[in-house]
C-alpha cells in the first residue's frame, strides 16, 4: 500500500496518473494547501520542503519499513524503478525519458507556475512578468510539439514517466494564454493522453477532492504565497 498526501494540483496529478496506470494500491491523503496542512509536523517529517506530493510506500523494494519520497519528480522515477514501468532499462531510452522528465521540473513547471500565479493570483497586474511568462509556456509547448513531430510520445514509441510528468502542466493550456491548435503534435499527443481511462480516473479523484476545497481567499492566499524562511522553522506568523 502507497500513502500518496496529495492535492490536485499538476504536481499531484502526476502520481495518481502513474498509479492509477500501474494499478498500484493507494491511499488517496488529501493536504489542503490553502489551509497551511502542508506545514503540520507530521507531513514535514515526510516532505522536508513542505510541499506535495509525497509518498510513503509501505512495501519498497528492500523489504525494510515504511519508505517516504519527496519531490514530484523524485516519486514518478521511485515508483518506475519499483514497478519495473514507464521506464525504459535499456541505457539510451532511460537517458532520453530522464531528460525529458528533468526538463519538466526544471522548466515547464517552474514556468507554467509563474504564468498561472502572474495572470491569476499576483494581487496588482505586471505586464512584464505576465507576457514574461505567457512567452516562455509558448516556448516550451513549441519545444514539446517540434519533439514530438516524429514520436507517439515524448521519449519514442512508449508512455513514460515523461509523458506523465509533463500532461498536467499541458492541461491549464488556457488559463496559460496558450492555443494547442497552434502546435499540431502537441495537440494530437494531449488528446491520447487525455483519452486513456487511467488519466480519466486520476483527474476523477481530482474532481473529488476539488468539490470539498473553499477556494481562494485572502487566508489561502497568504499560506499560498506569502511564504518566507519563517516557515522552515516551523513558524508562519
């Protein structure tokens, strides 16, 4: 059994895709992020970085205790190397959906991140960080649609961790100030994805929680984004 402490943010959906696509057992825990779960000590002891997702496997590979996994990224290769999927073993194939998986949380992510906090939650409107950001999403859904012109999916023939990693942060192309239509393979490869029953069942776990969340006020938004080094000693005051 796999503890997943989870919100459904696109960092989030990335494990429910993978687990949902092993057909690993879970335990869904939602942290509610707008509320400030995630710096309750119990989930610190878990995610040094106070942010989810985490994981704690309650049967990893060594066959010793309960194992806890930080960082989005960090869980998908965990959970591919524990399965035996989503990865390939051969060397050239594991490097290229490696890099693929590193380009993601090092620059699609961080850069959706700042175009969704610019254009939706900054409290006074930047023309410059909004059309900063908006610039460099297109950018790198046109680094996404040139690599995948001649593949099925990201790394080659093969679903992978990089495809996994990457969809969630395709999904708010909208609110991105985005145009798939303008990026044929882009399109065309979100669509599979978007069609595979284990994607529908992971965004309707996401649906789930999303019901019982209260939205975004002034309380959420300050947890939110209001964070400073305060909070790594424990204090958010």
């Amino acid at each position: 059994m796999i503890d997943l402490y989870y919100w459904p943010t696109p960092n989030g959906h990335k494990i429910t895709l993978f687990l949902e696509e092993a057909g690993l057992a879970y335990r869904l825990i939602p942290v509610d992020i707008g509320r400030g779960e995630q710096f309750r000590p119990e989930f610190l002891a878990i995610s040094p970085n106070n942010r989810i997702p985490a994981i704690v496997d309650h049967d990893p590979p060594d066959g010793g205790g309960p194992l806890s996994v930080f960082e989005s990224g960090a869980i998908l290769l965990y959970l591919a190397e524990k399965t035996g999927r989503f990865l390939p073993t051969d060397l050239r194939g594991r490097k290229t959906v490696l890099e693929w998986l590193f380009w993601q949380v090092g620059g699609l992510g961080p850069m959706a991140g700042q175009a969704h906090h610019f254009l939706d939650y900054a409290p006074e409107r930047i023309p410059y960080a909004m059309d900063r950001y908006v610039r460099e999403v297109a950018r790198l859904h046109a680094v996404l649609d040139r690599q995948l012109a001649e593949r099925r999916f990201i790394a080659g023939d093969a679903y992978t961790i990089a495809d996994m990693a990457c969809y969630p942060w395709v999904v708010p192309w909208k609110r991105q100030r985005q145009e798939l239509d303008a990026r044929p393979h882009l399109k065309r490869w979100f669509e599979e994805i978007r069609q595979r029953p284990a994607t529908q069942r992971a965004y309707a776990r996401a649906r789930e929680i999303r019901a019982a969340e209260r939205g975004i006020d002034e309380e959420a938004r300050r947890v939110l984004f209001g964070q400073g080094p305060e909070v790594v000693a424990g204090r958010r005051d």
